[in-house]
C-alpha cells in the first residue's frame, strides 16, 4: 500500500481552513478593517526584505484577506528551509490569482546553456 504524501500546499490549506472560509464568505474591499493591504505588504517586506533581490519588486498584493499574509509567510519559511539561498522577485496579485516569482542567488552566476 502506497503512503499518501502531503504537499506544502495541502498543509497550508488544512492549517487555514477555518480562516480560508470565513475569507471567502467575506467581502474585504468595503471593510476598511479587514482591507489594509498596505499594512501586508509592509509586514511581508519588513520580515523578507533581505530575500528580496536587487532591482526587484518585492511584495504588491492589494487587497487580500489578511489569512494570505500568514499563508505567504508559512510558506517563505518552508522555502527557505528547501532552498536556502532563494530570493524574492515578486510577490504580486494577477487577474485574481496570487503569482510568486522566486529564484536563488546563484542563478545569476550560472549561464544559461
């Protein structure tokens, strides 16, 4: 019998259920409480700015439910134990959906062939 594996992705999703469904029945653009995007972006980019590399964006997620910064932030953490010498691109929302540019600091020091 075969083990069933979990991915990050499943963990992160069974760890925030609760919070993921309140988010979803919720509408954060008219709640200025649950609104302040700016106050997760700053978090997220005070915490990772020294993986974010030169000449890149960082975060820019407008308005998300605040489950998204803790989610993010798990996930940059189980990131960084996998690759420890990532860095961040952007972190960005693109028609609806959260995209992660991610790469390592030697990719730059590698040609491509």
């Amino acid at each position: 019998m075969k083990s069933k594996r979990t991915s990050i992705v499943d963990k992160l999703a069974a760890k925030y259920k609760k919070e993921l469904a309140q988010a979803q029945q919720q509408e954060y653009k008219n709640d200025l409480k649950l609104a302040s995007s700016y106050e997760t972006d700053l978090w997220l980019f005070q915490k990772w700015a020294y993986r974010v590399g030169r000449g890149w964006y960082g975060f820019s997620l407008g308005n998300i439910p605040h489950v998204w910064r803790f989610i993010l932030d798990d996930f940059l953490n189980w990131i960084e134990k996998q690759q420890p010498d990532f860095e961040i691109h952007q972190v960005k929302m693109k028609f609806y959906q959260l995209r992660l540019y991610l790469g390592t600091r030697t990719d730059l020091l590698i040609p491509d062939k």
